[in-house]
C-alpha cells in the first residue's frame, strides 16, 4: 500500500488511487488495516473520491461486532497522522529452498474462512432469538340444532365448555334457516398444530340431545 495521511486531501487521492485496483486495505478480506483507514477517515468521503466512497460504504455495512472480530495488523501508524508507505521488499535470498511462495496465500484463505465462520455463527445466534411464527386459523362454525324446540342458549353455552390447547372461541350469533329453526353460528381461532378441526367438530357433535350436525361455514389462514 502507498497513500498518505488519509485526513489530508493529497493523502485521501492517494487512497482512491490505491482503492481503483484494491478491495481492501491489505489481502483478500476487510481485517483491522480497514478499520484503521476506516476510523481515520471517520466520516464518509465526499463522492469525489469514488473509490474511497464505494470502499467506506462497504465496511460500514458490518456492524461494530463483526469488524472488532477482523484479524490482522492495524495501522497504527495513522493515528499518528504519518503517512502510510509500502515497507521495503527484502531483497531475495540466494537460496530459493527459503522462499514460501504459498504460505502467504493458505494464511489469508486461512482468515477469511474464520471470518466466514464466524459471521454465520453470529447470523445463526441472531435469528435463533426471533420468536417462531405461529400458524392459526379462523374457523366460522354452523352448529344446527334437531328442531325449533332446541334451547339454543344451553346448546352455545355446552359448545363453549369446550376447552383445548391452542382453542380460543369467538363471537356467536343465530341464523334462521326456516321453519322457526335457527341455527348457531360461533366463530373460534386455533393453532394449527395443536387443535384438529375434525376433533372439535366431534366434540360439538357429542352434545347429542342439542346437536344435529356441524358444518364448517368459513375458513382462514391467519
């Protein structure tokens, strides 16, 4: 890397030209060289500057947890405002048996594979907190009596002596269907994976001296 104090406007030129071929600060992957840049700049840069701009937006996307989590060597010398040069190469050694020509690369994909791990693990933990969405129904129910003779009143309030888990009974009304005869119309919602409509209507149904049958007027999913 070759730019200078990024707070000055030659050293922030600097860092755009060094961003059009780079995506990050050093290798592969964000690590504490951008947070350095990053913090140093403290503020976006002005659009100028687009490759300093696309790159600021870029780590400001992480939250503050995944980038204290980066690995790597910081800058320290920005907060020093000094510039930032590249270090002398070495030069070779005679030897080419002490040249690591890959060690270099397998550390980097070494540290990119723990970031990976670690950003699905913190995504794993952040989903597991949201509460499971549960599936209910709203169920209009037809309860018909035998006659007009049918205490309609007595037969909602055995209807209603229902109890089961995830069962929640609503509002009620009669509905004439001729012949003086009315019929109970109740509405109730339940949880899907907890109460079987066909049981309930079994169990309504099982009120014999009042209930002739049990229809299912309206349903939907919540």
């Amino acid at each position: 890397m070759a730019f200078g104090d990024v707070k000055t406007p030659q050293g922030l030129k600097e860092l755009n030209n060094f961003l059009a071929d780079n995506s990050y600060i050093s290798g592969y992957t964000p690590s504490k060289a951008d947070l350095s840049v990053f913090e140093a700049l403290g503020k976006a840069p002005s659009a100028d500057n687009v490759n300093v701009a696309r790159w600021y937006r870029h780590i400001a996307s992480f939250e503050a947890s995944e980038r204290a989590a980066w690995g790597g060597a910081p800058l320290p010398q920005l907060a020093g405002g000094k510039p930032t040069v590249a270090a002398p190469a070495k030069p070779a050694a005679d030897d080419d048996d002490d040249v690591d020509l890959f060690g270099s690369d397998e550390e980097e994909d070494a540290e990119a594979e723990r970031i990976k791990q670690e950003r699905v693990a913190a995504y794993a933990a952040k989903k597991s907190k949201k509460p499971a969405l549960i599936a209910k129904s709203s169920v209009l129910l037809d309860v018909k009596p035998w006659d007009d003779e049918t205490d309609m009143k007595e037969m909602e309030n055995n209807v209603r002596t229902i109890e089961m888990d995830g069962l929640l009974w609503g509002a009620s009304k009669l509905v004439p269907v001729g012949y003086g005869i009315n019929k109970l119309q109740i509405m109730c919602v339940i949880e899907d994976d907890k109460v079987s409509i066909d049981l309930l209507q079994e169990k309504i149904e099982e009120f014999e001296d009042f209930v002739q049958s049990v229809d299912i007027a309206a349903f939907n999913k919540i």
